[in-house]
C-alpha cells in the first residue's frame, strides 16, 4: 500500500467513535432548504433583470432567503461541534473546502482557457481595436494582494498560537490591501470605460478582461467578507478552539487562492504579448 | 477522543412532509433523489413519446418544427440533468455511508442543499416551455452561433442557462460531500483498496464532477453574456470563436457520459458476482480501469468535433485516444463474465437486468469504437447512427444498471421484496424495447436519416414507424417497473437484512444491517473481515 493510501485510511477511525457511549446524528435542518429557495429567488431575480424586468423584489427576498439560512448554518454546525471530535470536524470540513477551491479554479480555468486559445488560433492577437493595457498600476495592486498573501497567513498563525492581538493587526492590515487592490482594479475599469471607452461588448478582448478581473474581483470581495467574518469573531472572542477553527482556515485558504488566481490572471492578461 | 466533547442533546424530529423537507439523514436524502430521478424520467419519456408520434408518418407535421427542436432540447436536459444523474446520486447517497459503515454522510446538511438546490433549477426547466418562444431549442450542446440571441431569441433559453448552472452547483456540492465521506468515513480497516466497488465507482465520478461541471457552468456563462450582455466571446464578428465553444463544451460533455455511466458500472460489479455466488473477479484490476476510463475521459472531447474543422493531426490523437477508452472498458466487461464463470447463476431480476447491460453495453461500445474513426465518423455524423449508439450506451448501459441496481437494493431500502414476476415482465419489455427502438436507428442513420429535424426522406417511413411502435414496449416496462415499486413498498414479501442471501461470498455491510436500516445504519459499525492474502 503506498504512503497516500494510508494516510487516507488513518482518518478512517473515527466513523466507529460513536459506538462508545451514544449514537451522534444531525439532527433535521430547514437551513439547507431555504437557502437553496433563497438561490432559487436570486436566480430568478437575475434572470428577470438580464432580461429587462423588474427584480427588486426577487433580489431582495432572494438577499433574505440567502443570508439568514447562511447565518443561521452557520451558527448551527458551530453549535453541533462542540458535540463533536474537533480534530476530525476541522479536517472533513478542510478536506471540503479544499475540494470546493479546486471546483472553483476550473471555472476559472474555463476563462483562461478561453483566452489562451483565442491567443494561439484568433487572426490577431490583441484583436485591432483593444486598448493596450497598463501594466504599473496593477503591477502595484499585484505586489499589493501577493504581500497580503503572507500578512493573512502571520495573522492566521497567530491566530492558531492564541495570539489574539497580534492577529487582529495583521487581518486588518490584510484586509486594507485587499481593499487597496480593490480600489485599484476599480481605478482601472473606470479608466478603461472613461477615457478608452473600452466596454465589455467592445470585442472578445473587453468581454474577456471584464469578465476575468470581475469574476476574479467578486471572489476578492467575498474573501474580503470571510476575513471580516473572522475579524468580528475574534473581537467577540468567540473562538474557543481556535486550534480548529474551521472558519480561519477558510478564509486563509480563500485568500491565498484568490492570489493565486490573480498571479495566473496578470501574467496571462497583462504580460502575456501574443 | 478530547474530554471537552460534551454529549450531544437528542435532536428534535418532525414527521410527516417537514420530516422530508427538513431530514439531514442520508437515506432519506437518497430517496428524495430517486423520486425527482423518478418524476423527471416520466417527463422525459412524455417527451420521447410526443418525438416518436411526430415521427411516425413524415407527412403528418403534428408538431410544429419549433416546438420539435424543444421536445428533443428538453428530452435530453431532462434525462441527463434531472433523470440519470439524480438517480444515481440517489442510489449513491444511499448506499455510500452503508457500504463504508458510516452513519451518514460527512456534511448532512450540504447533502439536503444539493438535493434541494435541484428543485429552483427544475421549475425553471419546466416553466420555460410557457415563456415568449418557448423552451431552449439548441439541442442539449446548445452550440453557438445557434444558440446566440440572433439566432435564438425569446428567454427559454437564458432560463436553461441558469438552471443548468444551478444543476451544477448541486452536482459540485453533492460530489465534494460524497469524496469526503469516502476518505474520512470508512470503518476501521476499509483501506482505499478494499472499498466496495460501487464507492470505488462513486470516488472516481465525483472528482470528475469536481472538474467538469465548473467548465460546464463557465462556458455557459460565457454563452448567457454573448445573450444578453453583449459580450463576444464565440461571436465571430467581436473575434469571438464558435468552435471554441465546442471545445470547452465537450471538455465537460464527454466525462459527462462517463459520469452517467461508472456508478453504473459500479452496481455492475456487485450484482453480478452475488447471483453468481462468487467475488468479484480481479478487484484491483476493476479499480484501475476505473481511474483509467476516468483520466482518459479527459483526453478525448473533440471526437465530437470531426466535422468541425479541427486539423488531420487533432482528428488522428483525439481518435486513437478514444479508441484507448476501449481498453479499460474492456477490462470492466470481461471482470463481470469472468466472475461469472462457474459461478452457480441464479437469474434474478437484477442479474436479468446486468446480463442485459452488458449485451446491450457492449454493442453501444462497440459502435462507439466505429464513430472514433475518423472516416466513418465523418460520414454518419449528426445522423441516426449516433442516436442509435447514445441510447445503447445510455438507456441500454446507464438505465439498464440503474434498473438492476433498483431491484437489487429496493429489499434493503423498502424493507419489501420487489415481485421477482413482475420484474421478469419489466426486463423483458425494456430490454426488446430498447433493442426494437434503437437498433434500426443505426441502419437509418447509414442510409443518411439526419437527426434533430422533425420529419424525413419518405423511404425512412417504414423503420420510423417501426420504431415508433416499439416505444410501447419501453411504456409498458415502465409502467410495470412503476407498479411493482409502488405495490410492494407496502404490501411485497418482508426482507431479510441480507435480502439475496448473498452475503456468504460478498460480505457486504449493506447486508448486515437490518432491512431498512435504522436511522443510525448499524446498531455497531461491522468489522472488517480478515484480509486474504492470495
Ligand atoms: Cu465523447
């Protein structure tokens, strides 16, 4: 049996941990299905207002139906886990999250694989007509998100070794980069759109720079959230076993692939000439 | 395990619907997946139905072309999305935690998210047959420039869009739940390489879901911005590249079939070594060709595209790599005839229904080894022939395995034997049908019957026609198949916990517990029966 194998089958032990003294099972839930009705209304609230028509409301009890039942899984698997082998919990839930990242680079990889193709088999590349990019300013928001890559990860040790000051500093230092990246990317649509007049139904070149440094500047949006979450939450002071704490590691891992993303997306967007 | 765990209070329970609607328990979960699987099928066959009444007579024009390209669209969304797939992420549901010797699965709450999720996406299938234009009519690969604004205006389509990227969120979650349970959950001793089959089978779809359904989903959000936002990415008048689109479709759209068709070969691998009184034969051999066909999968999409405009030397590799595929499928075929060999065969439903896959299985392989070469492939494309051989694969593989895999496991999810007369009845009528329906369709498509077009040439008449009565066939095995789950859930034989007496070979956990299982799976988590070293 080769290394990988066992280390796998290691884990598998703790399926026959609830023989001991009782059986632990979940108990029923109407998170799952409300936000999945709270999907369902944004969804449809997004197709209505592609399509021109009203959406206010769909949008807004959609808003509701996704963050309340978001919210309140929360606080329920938190509650669950106390019931729970902490150490097991937080490795099942990294393992997921993990594979969730990787679900999540291949619709990325769909975009890169989009552009690259066009590079190699388009007539002309850049297409006539597309502005050619500057590459200081988000050179700078680059640096900016690589080096808030290792600010959130002295925040997430500390937050690992209980130090709890130290770890707030250096999250709130993460996430003013993360905003000043933010800030940037949206420095650089305005540009585009103001003085190049550049749009996204401009030519394949607009369509696929908006909708690669958006779709990339939503997930940073999001990671934004996380490490907020995680900031609020060490104010409260509610990590008992920050050890554990599956919602640090999300966040960490959040923010490092959306890094990655981008050194993938600069490289390919902006520097690559052909 | 640390002191600090407290005990865990008694969860509160419902009944009645909010039982369902708010149950976290695999197996309940699995059911709900069976019985969309269930409703959708039905719907799906409705629409076969109305495309063979319109084919039955090339004059008649019951069904405007329009309406046609709708049936066919919504046929196959239907079957794929909400019909094969659901069904075996039902049986996958249920069955995983209870072959491993878990007590469900490791997220339970995403678990009922996933099934859920699938319900929004569903309606919004169903409604768009009632907005302005009507339903998608792109045909299931909704290849532009066909699928563009231009081309296809009114908003079925955007609404198929949408819903088949909610589709994949429930498929990517359900996938992510299913792969962690099997690496974290396994009883004490299931190393990887002495999991039951089925979970083997399981292990490999799921990571091919993980890759395939967010290309689908990003290619499909790429097609919604060309619709509605202006975007050029396969226009070619913005430098956009309709092929491009094929490419990144079939990225995702040839794993897909073997999505919808390695749980299958997973059920496969322990019906019919149980009706033979055998293990399986060449375990480790059946776990490779399963990784096999699931890394090939991913090197073969364009021979979809032969006639696309893709180089000689694309045509030559996407052509010999698809031919490869043949091996490990190979390898799976001759595992179940050889742990058939000398086995003493008792001729259940279930192994009627895996003796019939295989058959039918192994001739749609086998034309599916034909329209790998280029030549021939060239010549039969997008008529007929293709047709024949999809449904071979797909209702004579997949729906066949399913069927075995229903009537093998019903006794142990009902706690009630399936009528094993009835059954015989069903496996008879599907498996003529299936042979009465598609078969000619190959000499058809030779003969150069186009598919996707609401009527024909008038010499293809007579096999339409044909064909056409042969749906009755599948009607009534459905019917019968309907019937005998509804019937016995209540009133069939009481089930032993090992159902089939089986179990002396196979010593499978699903047998050991008590059928149904309680809501905990196993009063104790079985042991792991000594290794054998051969
Ligand atoms: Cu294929």
């Amino acid at each position: 049996m080769n290394t990988a194998t066992d280390t796998l089958s290691a884990s598998a032990g703790h399926a026959a941990s609830g023989e001991a003294a009782h059986i632990h099972l979940p108990g029923p839930s109407f998170w799952p299905i409300l936000l999945a009705l709270g999907m369902g209304l944004v969804t449809t609230g997004f197709f209505f207002w592609a399509t021109g028509a009203s959406a206010n409301w769909w949008f807004g009890l959609g808003a509701i139906f996704c963050i309340v039942p978001a919210m309140g899984w929360a606080t329920t698997i938190a509650a669950e886990r106390r019931h729970m082998d902490p150490a097991q919990t937080s490795t099942d839930l990294r393992r997921g999250f993990l594979l969730f990242l990787v679900s999540e680079s291949c619709i990325f990889g769909s975009f890169f694989a989009h552009n690259i193709y066009l590079r190699f088999f388009a007539p002309a590349w850049p297409p006539p007509g597309a502005p050619v990019l500057a590459t200081q300013l988000p050179a700078i928001g680059t640096l900016v998100l690589v080096l808030s890559s290792f600010t959130v990860n002295i925040a997430h040790h500390a937050i690992k070794s209980g130090k709890i000051t130290r770890a707030k500093n250096w999250l709130i230092l993460t996430i003013v980069m993360g905003i000043v990246f933010l800030g940037i990317q949206a420095y650089d649509w305005g540009f585009l759109l103001q003085f190049d007049k550049f749009t996204i139904s401009k030519g394949v070149f607009g369509s696929g720079y908006y909708l690669m440094t958006g779709f990339h500047g939503m997930h940073v949006l999001v990671g934004l959230l996380m490490l907020g979450l995680v900031y609020w939450r060490l104010e409260r002071g509610d990590y008992n076993n920050p050890t554990y704490s599956f919602s640090t590691d999300a966040a960490a891992y959040y923010w490092h692939f959306v890094d990655i993303v981008w050194i993938f997306l600069f490289f390919t967007i902006y520097l690559l000439k052909f | 395990m640390s002191t600090e765990v407290l005990a865990a209070p008694a969860p509160k329970t419902y009944s009645g619907l909010l039982d369902w609607l708010t149950t976290t328990d695999h197996k309940k979960i699995g059911l709900l997946y069976l019985g969309f699987a269930f409703i959708n099928i039905w719907l799906g066959g409705a629409l076969a139905g109305l495309i063979r009444l319109n084919l039955f007579n090339p004059g008649w024009h019951i069904i405007a072309p329009n309406v046609y390209n709708q049936l066919i669209t919504m046929h196959a969304t239907l079957m794929i999305f909400m019909a094969v797939m659901p069904a075996f992420a039902g049986m996958g549901n249920y069955l995983i935690p209870l072959m491993i010797g878990a007590r469900d699965m490791a997220f339970p709450k995403l678990n009922a998210f996933s099934f859920w999720i699938m319900i929004p996406a569903a309606l919004m299938m169903y409604v768009s047959f009632f907005v302005p234009g009507g339903a998608s009519r792109g045909g299931w690969w909704q290849y532009p420039p066909l699928s563009t604004f231009q081309f296809m205006g009114g908003h079925g389509e955007d609404l198929w869009i949408l819903a088949v990227i909610l589709l994949g969120i429930s498929s990517v979650t359900g996938a992510i739940n299913i792969l962690v349970t099997i690496f974290d959950m396994r009883a004490p001793g299931m190393k990887l390489m002495r999991m039951p089959l089925f979970v083997w089978s399981w292990l490999v779809t799921a990571t091919m879901l993980i890759v395939a359904l967010p290309v689908l989903s990003g290619t499909m959000i790429m097609l919604l911005a060309d619709r509605l936002f202006g975007t050029g990415f396969y226009r070619p008048a913005l430098g956009g590249d309709p092929l491009l689109y094929e490419h990144l479709f079939w990225f995702f759209g040839h794993p897909e079939v073997y999505i919808m068709i390695l749980p299958g070969f997973g059920m496969m691998s322990h019906i019919v070594p149980s009706f033979a009184g055998k293990k399986v034969f060449g375990y480790k051999g059946m776990v490779y060709a399963l990784c096999a066909i699931g890394l090939l999968g991913y090197t073969v999409w364009a021979h979809h595209m032969f006639t696309s405009g893709i180089t000689p030397a694309a045509q030559i590799y996407f052509s010999i790599c698809s031919m490869l595929i043949a091996i490990p499928t190979g390898v799976k075929i001759y595992s179940w005839l050889a742990s058939m060999w000398g086995g003493a065969i008792r001729f259940t439903t279930p192994m009627l229904f895996c003796l019939g896959m295989i058959a039918l299985f192994t001739f749609g392989g086998l034309t599916g080894v034909m329209l790998a070469i280029v030549p021939f492939d060239i010549v039969v494309h997008n008529t007929y022939f293709v047709v024949g051989h999809f449904h071979y694969v797909l209702v004579g593989g997949s729906v066949m395995a399913l069927l075995g895999g229903m009537h093998f496991w019903y006794p142990k999810i009902s706690g009630r034997m399936l009528s094993e007369k009835l059954g015989h009845w069903t496996f008879w009528l599907i498996f003529i049908g299936i042979n009465w329906v598609f078969l000619p369709m190959h000499w058809l498509g030779i003969e150069g019957m186009v598919r996707r077009i609401a009527t024909y040439r008038p010499q293809f008449a007579f096999w339409n026609q044909f064909i056409s009565l042969g749906f009755f066939f599948m009607l009534f095995g459905g019917l019968l198949f309907t019937w005998n789950v509804i019937v016995s859930w209540k009133k069939g034989q009481p089930a032993q916990a090992d159902a089939w007496q089986v179990n002396d070979t196979q010593q499978a956990f699903e047998w050991m517990t008590s059928s149904p299982p309680p809501v905990h799976n196993f009063d104790e988590i079985p042991a792991m029966p000594a290794e054998e070293h051969a």
